[in-house]
C-alpha cells in the first residue's frame, strides 16, 4: 500500500476536483465499471513510483508490474485505487507538450494538460526569435496558449524594441514584461492562473523561471525551489531546476516547473509551425506553383512579400530552417500500397 505524501511543495489540504483541473473532458473518459476508481493528478515523478494529487491530499501511487513511469508526465490525470493507492490507468490528454531530445527517435511529453505556456526569456543576449519560436511551435502542436514572458527589463534601454520583437513573432501573441522577484508578477499573470488552471514555464537557465515560480506559489510554499544567478560575461544562467512538479499558485491554479532546455528539436510539430508561420502559409496557394519552396522559384508569392518588406528575410530563413527539421525529424508512416509518408 502507498503512503500518504507530506514533504511535497504542495501542501495536503481538502481539495475538489475542479480546483484541480478536472473537467467535463476528463469526466467522459470514465467508465462505468471504473466508478470506484479516484481522478488523481500526477504532481510529480520519481524513478519507480508517481506521486499523485487528488482530494484527500497527495500519495504515492504504486504502479504495475509492467507499468513504466516513463509514460507519464506532471499534469497527467490518472484513476487509481484511493484504498490501495495503485494507478489504474492515465486518461488522454487534453493537451500535450512534447519535445523530441538530441538522439531520440521518439517524442517525451513535457508536462501535460497545460492551459498556458509561459515562455520566459530576458531582455539581453538570452533573446533568441529563432528559439522562441521553437517553444511556440510547440505550444501550438500541443493545443496550449503561449504567452511570451520578458524578464530582466531594467539591463536593457530599449524595452519596447524587445516587446515589438515578441510581439511580431505570431499573430495574437501576448508578451507581458514582469520582474520575476515582485509580487506585482502574480498579479500581472492573475488572468492566465485562475482556479483550475494549469501554466507552465519553458526557458533557458536563469532567466528567472523558478523566482517566477516561487513568486506564484506565495511564502506559504512548503519547499521552495532553488534559485541561481547569471553569469555576466554571456547572460547565460545556472541550471537550477532538476525536475518537474506541480506546485499550487497563491489564489487558484497551478504552475509547472521545467528544467531549462537550450536546445529543442522539433518533430511533428507541422500543424504549430503552420499557426506560427501563418502569413507565410496564406500566401503560398497564391504561387505560381503548388510544389513552391519558396526559395528561387518564378512567381512565388512568399519572396514577392519579402521583396515588398511584408515579410523580414530572416523570418522567412527560420521557417525554412524549422520546416526541413520537422520533415526530417518525422517519422514517415506507410499509406495506401506501401507508399511512404512524411507527415508535415
């Protein structure tokens, strides 16, 4: 039998399922025979064993034989026996993050069941558009809002240069500026960390993601997560942040933690590229040819913007640079006759 769970950042109090993030979506997946089973969210993972939130608190939940935690994240849903305290079964996602690491020839779920994702970078040399939009390629294939969070405001003269830039990098996009160490930052997220919501913070080392963290979560946190510094001569930050977990935000909500990711390979990521790439998806049924690359062909539709200043070359370069990756990194699946086919 599991034990009950008392040295977890977040606290073990009477809670509804609702203000855990339990929906409707959830709800039908249960089935009939499966009414004595409890809803428990994964609040972290461990090496042999997951540790789940639900209403009476946190536990340990004892996996089966063959079950490998590895097909698990923080945010999942799981039903498990609240008497026993053994994992059942994980319900499907609502949404997903999903990251294929150097090497891998598969995808690994990041956190799951994310609302929205903060991506949290600073105004200096950690600014990289080429990276965010990695991040926002993957909030949009993942079904999460991305939100572009600017730290470090006062090492730069000219914020609102930064601003413009987060801004134009996807329609709608929202880029809010805020200093992870004051508490003006809770308030200034309130409207994405309501009861039941879920966020979730991407972004390199040290450009504030466990300060931000430990500012949502308020004083009351139980364990607070490590800071560390930047180092000067790059901008480049210490990696604090280990491991995934599901911490309670003061007021409503929860927050989700990732280890820092300097390096991110998109794969299977299409359908977010297109969302991300959306001015140069609408021009190409307007080339010459339906094959275009955009590259050098006659009547291309997408280097007559460029030419015109509607599209910045470089912008262009980085959705060549992330379409080829996401073709090359995707696995083809075999389609009527044995045709293969790379999926977009």
């Amino acid at each position: 039998m599991g034990r009950s769970v008392t040295d977890h950042p977040t606290a073990s109090q009477p809670l509804s399922l609702a203000s855990l993030g339990w929906s409707n979506f959830f709800e039908d997946q249960r089935e009939p025979h499966e009414a004595d089973f409890a809803p428990m969210r994964i609040a972290a993972i461990h090496r042999s064993r997951l540790t789940g939130l639900w209403q009476a608190g946190l536990v340990e939940l004892t996996l089966a034989v063959h079950a490998n935690t590895g097909d698990f994240t923080v945010g999942d849903w799981v039903l498990a026996d609240p008497q026993k305290q053994t994992l059942h079964r994980r319900l499907s996602r609502r949404t997903v993050m999903e990251r294929r690491t150097e090497g891998s020839r598969t995808l690994q779920a990041a956190a799951a069941n994310v609302d929205t994702l903060f991506i949290v970078t600073s105004c200096n040399s950690d600014f990289n558009p080429a990276r965010l939009e990695r991040y926002l390629a993957l909030a949009n294939q993942g079904g999460t809002t991305p939100v572009i969070l600017l730290t470090k405001a006062d090492t730069t003269a000219d914020l609102r240069a930064y601003e413009r830039q987060a801004s134009q990098l996807q329609r709608g996009l929202e880029v809010v500026t805020v200093n992870p160490r004051l508490s003006t930052a809770a308030d200034m997220l309130a409207p994405w960390c309501g009861v039941g919501r879920t966020v979730a913070l991407v972004g390199s080392s040290g450009v504030g993601k466990s300060t931000l963290v430990n500012t949502l979560v308020g004083p009351s946190q139980a364990l607070a997560q490590q800071t560390g510094g930047i180092r000067e001569h790059d901008a480049k930050g210490r990696h604090t942040t280990t491991s995934r977990s599901l911490h309670a935000i003061a007021g409503g909500g929860w927050v989700i933690d990732t280890p820092g990711m300097r390096t991110l390979h998109v794969s299977g990521a299409a359908e977010g590229i297109d969302t991300l790439f959306a001015e140069i998806l609408e021009l190409a049924p307007l080339c010459r040819y339906r094959d275009c690359t955009h590259a050098h062909e006659p009547g291309c539709a997408v280097l007559a913007a460029v030419t015109e200043g509607e599209i910045e070359p470089e912008r262009l370069i980085r959705w060549r640079k992330l379409f080829d990756e996401n073709r090359d990194n995707t696995p083809t699946s075999v389609g009527p006759r044995g045709r293969q086919r790379t999926h977009r």
